[in-house]
C-alpha cells in the first residue's frame, strides 16, 4: 500500500502539476514557468495593473486558485495545491492583493 502511494505521489508530481516563480513590481505581474505540464507550452506570463480588472482568491477543493480578470473579459485561473506543497501562497496572495490596490489606486490619480 505504501510503496503504492509513493508511485502515485510522484506520478502525481511528474504529471499534474507544474512549478511557477512570480514576480510583482510597480509595472505589474511577471510569471515565469520553472516547471510545465507534459505535452503542453505555454509562454511566460507579463501583465501590467492596468490590464487587470480584478484579483480573488477562490476556494476548491484541496486547492486554492488565484483567479485574475483582465479588463478585455478574459480570466486566468491558477490553481495552488495546499494539501502536499508548503510556500509562501498566502503571504503572496496578501502582497499581490495589496500591490494591486496601490498601483491602480495611483494609476487612477494619474489619469484624473
């Protein structure tokens, strides 16, 4: 049953999940792929404050996901594995909520 449980975890791991590094910065987001999923590219990810409409934070099932919506109507989901992986997701999430309400709120004055 362990040895059944290993396989599964690091077929788990080599399969289903892939590894990002995010950086957040007065001109917005950047997301890095560290590791991406088989069989499947997807390009870095940049967005500036002004692209984005909105941040939350929602819940599923043994996951959290970062929900980000763009002012074109596009959402961009990300999903974070809270049962086997230990960061720094929450205090990210705080940072970037709290980044975002800043620059936009600056952005605004700007364009006052």
């Amino acid at each position: 049953m362990l040895v059944s449980m290993t396989i599964a975890y690091f077929l788990w791991q080599r399969f289903v999940t892939a590894r990002t590094e995010w950086t957040i910065d007065n001109s917005g987001i950047n997301m890095t792929w560290i590791k991406q999923f088989p069989f499947n590219h997807k390009d870095d990810l940049t967005l500036k404050w002004n692209e984005i409409e909105s941040i939350k934070r929602g819940f599923d099932p043994n996951y959290y996901s970062l929900k980000i919506k763009l002012v074109t109507g596009q959402k961009i989901k990300f999903y974070h594995d809270t049962l086997t992986t230990r960061d720094d997701f929450d205090q990210f999430i705080k940072t970037l909520n709290q980044t975002f309400v800043t620059e936009r709120h600056s952005q605004q004055k700007v364009w006052q």
